[in-house]
C-alpha cells in the first residue's frame, strides 16, 4: 500500500485580538479536512499565535517547518491564506523558491492555490513566467541607463579592479596593489604557470584585497583584465538572477574606455598569448547539448531514447528506433496548441462547477440547521426553569438537539474543505484556460527554462512507435492523462 502524503499546517495569528476573534483552531480544522479531502496526512502543525507577518522567515517556528521540509518529514504546507504564510513579497518568494527545490507543495485555501495537482502545478509555472517576462521588462528598462553611464566613464557598481580604486567616480591607480598587480605579470612571463604564479605570490606575504591567498583562477582573471594595459572594459557582464552567477554580454555591446595604464601593452599581450596557447591545448572536443524533452522520450520497446550524436536524433540502443529532434519538437508544439487552444473549458469547468454547486447548497442548509437547533435548545431552556417540563421530559428532547449541532458542528468545517479542495480545482483550471492561449502565442519567445518548466509540469509520457508518436498531457480535471496520437506527416488523434 503506498504511503500517504505527509503535510504540515500552518498557523499564524498575527495580535492577541486576532488570536481570539480570528480563530486559530477554525483555521486549523479547516485545513485538516482539506488534507482529509486529498487522501493526505497531516505530519506536523506548526503555530505562530500573536506574531507579525513583517518577517517569519528566522521564527522559530519556521526554522522548524524549514528542517522538516528538508529532512522529507513533510512534502508540503498547507495555510489558510498567503497573507498568513508571511507578508513580505520577498519572503513568500523565498518559501516558494525553496518549495520548489525540494519538490514540495504549497497550497493556499484563499487563493485556491493547489500545486500538487496537474493545474496547480501549472497555474504557478504560468504565473512564475509571467512574472519572469515582468521581471525582464523591469531588467530592460534599468539596463538601458547601465551603457550610458558606462561611456561616461562613470562607475557601474562594485568594486575597481585590483590594482586600481575609485575617487571621486573616477579610476584611478591603487599605489598599495598596483606593485603586486604589475609582479603577477612579471611572474607569470616567466613560469607560464597560474598556479605557480600564486604560490610565489602567497610565498611572498601578499595578499588579495579581502586577505585570501592568490589562487590561479584570481590570477587568470587579473592576467586577463585589459584595465592594466590602460583600456577598461564596461558593460561586459550581466547577472542572470539573485544569487546567481554574472554571464558575458555579447562583444558588440562592450565598452572600452581609456584609463592609467599599470604596465606597457607588450608585456599584456605576452602573457595573454601563452593563456590563448593553453586554453587550445586543455579545449576538449564535443558539447553538452540540452534537448526540450530529454528524459520523457521513450521507444515502444520501453527503452528511453537518447540524442547519442551529432545527428541530433533519439535513438533506441535496443531496436534503433528513432525520431529527429525536430520532428519530436514539432510534435510536442502540435499537442501543446490542442492541449491549451482546442479543449472546451466547459468540459472541465462544468464538472467542477457541478460538484461544487451541490456541496455549497449542503453547506448553506447545514448551516441554517444548526441555527434551527441551537434556537430550539434556547427555547426549551426557560420551559425547563420555569416548570413546564420535567427533568426526563427536558432530556429526551434536550439531548437529541445537543447531538445534532455536535455531528453539524464536525461535518461544516468538513464540508467547508472540501468546499475548498473544489474551488482551488475550479479557480486554477480556469486560470489556466484562460491563460492557454496566451501561453501558446508567447512559446516561441520564452527561454529554454521556462519551456523546460512547462513539459515538466505537464509532461506524462512520450512513446515513439514506428510510424506514430504518442504524447499523454496531464488531464486538468481527472486522474487520467490525455493522450495525442501523431504520426510523421502531422496527422493526430486525441484521447481521454
């Protein structure tokens, strides 16, 4: 029997008074029979009564949740609303980025966020992109003042190379590194060795401006740096992302600028002519190449197929079956465009919206039940004080009330859950649907990540026969994928 999927439950009140009136156990049962409804198990609650949601990221509490996250104690959190989770944009970011990384799920009964199930997953992938394409524009527009400033000889941020220091925003030589600069030539002229280079220097007492010793990759860096030879380079780097690596601009948009020259050209060029003549020697033939649906493609034979050569094609070691990486693409684009433009919502939202009608109409005849026998209880109170029923009598018709609003009282917040499990299914869905189209028109211009992202989220299978290819696509309302079957001349055939 498969084990059933362990989740946390969030709680956070943020006053006293919210403690009392914004019922934390409300909250709490709420979630248990949203975990009811998924066939989940609630592993652990975690509880931050009368604590700000400025930042929650360094509670205890949530270095708790964080350690059992990672320790696989929990595989997802669930909380009434995102505003609870936490307030700041950056540190709901932050959950959700480490979510993602450990593959877990977070949903919000509020929003009606669910990423555990197919359209949840790809509800927060297409807002992550959408986001992504925000985030750029945003990029764009700063990036377009970074070249004018750059040929105003202006400093762009960080610090001057070694060597050299910024005064008054301008750059000029360093007299304390700029011996140590011009040494790190001189030797490596004479040993054409980086490593070699730093060890003579560390040997020597000197130090990088931070105090680390030399390395060779801070050597070839330095060696490589055209500021020494008196021609600065700006708008060369750009960073792809928080806490992530800076990249190379293309050549075309770097900008040289003149500044103090720290040795003479001849002796740069000498020494970045032996880096040249070593990098050709450790080059290393071949590339790691990245295919859109690597890792999902398989040969009818149940061997997974693989680009093995230049022919860019997948291929079964076993039966040599095979399929370019082209045609695979534009299968994969054909099933994409009936999977987000051609399905009729209502085929899904009806279903939905079926359910969820019926258990709506429950809940708000459970609800007024119990307002009908809480009102008789507190009629039949003064009858009792008052003599008009005996104690057996007031028994037998007290007692029976008291059970009922007890059973109502447990079955609401039930039904209320699933009430929520629906919802979260109706508004993702239709999110998604709505959004297909749009998706589908922008898939040409999004980056291999976010495409990646996408078949990962959606992807089931592909199956590679003869003559036909067989795409299964996660079905957003059922358990079932749905499955297109193409074969080599674009015809298809699509299936529940």
């Amino acid at each position: 029997m498969e084990d059933k999927k362990r989740v946390g439950i969030w709680i956070r009140v943020s006053t006293d008074m919210q403690v009392k009136d914004d019922s934390p156990e409300h909250h709490e049962q709420r979630a248990k029979y949203y975990i009811q409804s998924r066939d989940w198990q609630v592993a652990e609650v975690y509880r931050l009564e009368a604590v700000s949601g400025k930042t929650v990221m360094n509670h205890p509490e949530a270095q708790r949740m964080l350690r059992d996250l990672r320790s696989g104690r929990i595989s997802g959190l669930v909380f009434s609303k995102l505003a609870r989770l936490a307030r700041s944009t950056k540190e709901l970011l932050e959950f959700a980025e480490i979510f993602r990384k450990e593959g877990a799920d977070l949903v919000s009964l509020a929003e009606q966020i669910d990423t555990s199930s197919p359209a949840g997953r790809l509800f927060f992938t297409i807002v992550a992109a959408m986001a992504e394409w925000e985030r750029e524009e945003i990029s764009s527009r700063v990036a377009a003042s970074v070249p004018v400033r750059a040929r105003m000889g202006k400093p762009l941020g960080g610090q001057a190379s070694f060597g050299y220091k910024w005064k008054d925003k301008t750059l000029v030589i360093d007299e304390k590194e700029a011996p140590v600069r011009k040494l790190i030539y001189e030797i490596f002229l004479e040993c054409q060795r980086k490593k070699t280079t730093a060890n003579r220097l560390n040997e020597l007492g000197h130090r990088t401006r931070n105090g680390s010793q030399f390395s060779d990759t801070t050597i070839d860096r330095l060696l490589r740096d055209t500021a020494a030879k008196g021609a600065r380079v700006a708008n060369h780097t750009k960073s792809i992302g928080e806490g992530r690596k800076w990249v190379s601009k293309p050549e075309e948009e770097w900008i040289v600028l003149p500044c103090p020259a720290l040795i003479d050209e001849q002796l740069w060029d000498k020494c970045n002519s032996i880096l040249d003549e070593q990098a050709i020697k450790r080059v290393k033939t071949g590339r790691k190449s990245e295919y859109l649906l690597a890792g999902f493609v398989k040969c009818q034979c149940g061997t997974s197929m693989y680009v093995y050569s230049k022919a860019k094609k997948f291929t079964c070691k076993n039966c040599k079956n095979n399929i370019s990486v082209k045609d695979m693409d534009d299968v994969y684009q054909q099933v994409l465009k009936g999977y987000l433009n051609d399905v009729n919502p209502q085929v899904y939202l009806e279903e939905i919206m079926g359910r969820l009608k019926d258990k709506e109409v429950l809940l708000v005849e459970s609800v007024k039940k119990r307002t009908q026998l809480r009102k008789q209880m507190d009629d039949l109170i003064p009858l009792r004080i008052n003599g008009d029923l005996d104690s057996d009598h007031f028994a037998a018709v007290y007692q029976p009330l008291v059970s009922q609003v007890k059973q109502l009282d447990k079955s609401i917040p039930e039904l209320q859950g699933e009430i929520d499990f629906e919802k979260i299914q109706l508004t993702s869905t239709d999110y998604v649907l709505k959004e297909a189209k749009e998706l589908y028109n922008e898939w040409s211009k999004m980056l291999f990540p976010q495409k990646r992202a996408i078949v990962e989220t959606i992807t089931e299978y592909v199956t590679v026969e003869k003559d036909n290819v067989i795409v299964a696509i996660s079905h957003l309302s059922s358990g079932s994928p749905l499955t297109s079957q193409h074969d080599f001349r674009g015809s298809s055939k699509r299936s529940a």
